[in-house]
C-alpha cells in the first residue's frame, strides 16, 4: 500500500513494489489529497508493471459523476466543486476523459482568465490588480478529478498536472473611520492618541487603503504629535 509522510509542509509518497522503492513529493499540504496521489502513482506502477490496459469507455462527464459521488470529503469542498464544474463541464462534459490534454486546460484556464478581466468591475484595472482565484479553484478542482481518473484506470497522466495558478489578490482587513475614532476616544491619555493615530495613518499609506478603497495619489500625511 502506498503511504506518505510530512516534509516540512509538504506531504510526500512512498511505494513500494516488488523489491523497489518508489518515493516523491505529492506537491500538497492536504493529507487525503496526498494519500489520494499516493495511491494513483502505485496504481499507475502496477499498470504499467503488468501491461493493464486503460478503461477508454469515459466521458469527461460519466467519470465526473463518479468522482463526485466517491468523495470522502465535507460537503461545503464538494459543494465547492460543484460550484467550479458549472464552468467547465459544458466544455469538457462530452469529450472522451483520455482526449482531454494539458493543452486543452491551459486553453480553458486561459478562457476563464479572459472572462474574469472583461467583468465590469475588472474593465480599467491593470492584469496585477485583479484575482483570478476563482480560476484557480477550477483547475484545483481539475487536478484532483484527473488524479481520481488516474486511480480508476481512466487515464495515465494529469493533464492538470504542472498547471500554473493566475495572480491572486488577498482581500486587506480595514477598519472604518468609527472604528479609528472610537480607538483614538478611548485612548487614555494623549500619548497613546497619538501613536495609535501614527501607526494608523503608516498603516493606511503603505496599503494604499482608506475605508477598503484604493487611494491612487496620496500626496502629502500631516501630524501633529506634540506630547504634552
């Protein structure tokens, strides 16, 4: 039986068959992921080992029903999932599961990206500027559906495989100018006002934030911090 083990933050395999030791890094931090890689690279070696041909009967779609329904995983991932195939099942939902190639996922991720930059609220924004992360959910979700196919027979390699993530934005926690007076009132003594409003106001320049909205030209901060 395939097993893995932690390096640092990353889970690795280890195979052992007849005699040989098979071992690597699986790339993910999350455990039944790794186990799930785990056991498709020992059952690929077993395939190639004894020449075991590969099921060629499956639709994209026949093989995604079945991922869908093996998954031992909460419901929140699975519903997560099945947010993400609402995108990429009408294009691949009929293809043969074996015709699908590391070609046409980067042709899809590089559909997905063109969508996300013509939204609205992306039109004027430079490319650096804008989250893709709900691409990257997608061909995540990619990724571990074409390691299941792997496990089942379906398929010989991931054509998710090397795939890589589009520019994320991570959303900064900001707090409203009521927040900042409060902190400041509640301040003991003037000192203590006026560090808060220095760390503040550092805070707000080097974020280019103010009340969560970017400020393109900030031009001059003022403060007076006399410590009486």
């Amino acid at each position: 039986m395939a097993t893995i083990y932690k390096r640092g933050n990353i889970y690795w395999h280890q195979v052992r068959l007849e005699g040989r030791q098979y071992q690597g890094t699986t790339k993910t931090h999350d455990k039944k992921l790794a186990q799930q890689i785990a056991n498709t690279i020992e059952t690929d070696l077993i395939r190639k080992k004894f020449s075991m041909p590969i099921n060629s009967n499956y639709t994209f779609l026949s093989a995604w029903e079945q991922y869908i329904k093996s998954q031992a995983v909460s419901q929140k991932t699975i519903e997560v999932r099945i947010t993400s195939s609402k995108h990429f099942l009408p294009i691949f939902k009929t293809k043969n599961i074996q015709a699908i190639t590391q070609s046409n996922i980067k042709d899809y991720q590089l559909k997905r990206k063109l969508e996300i930059l013509s939204m609205p609220k992306n039109i004027g924004e430079r490319e650096s500027e804008i989250s893709f992360m709900t691409a990257n959910i997608e061909t995540s979700t990619l990724y571990n559906f074409f390691y299941f196919c792997i496990e089942k027979g379906l398929i010989e390699k991931n054509p998710a495989f090397k795939i890589k993530k589009l520019n994320e934005l991570y959303r900064l926690v900001t707090i409203s100018d009521e927040d900042i007076d409060k902190l400041i009132a509640e301040a003991t003594n003037k000192l203590t006002k006026d560090l808060i409003t220095i760390k503040l106001i550092e805070k707000r320049v080097s974020g280019n934030f103010r009340n969560g909205c970017l400020i393109k030209n900030v031009n001059r901060v003022q403060l007076d911090a006399k410590y009486t």
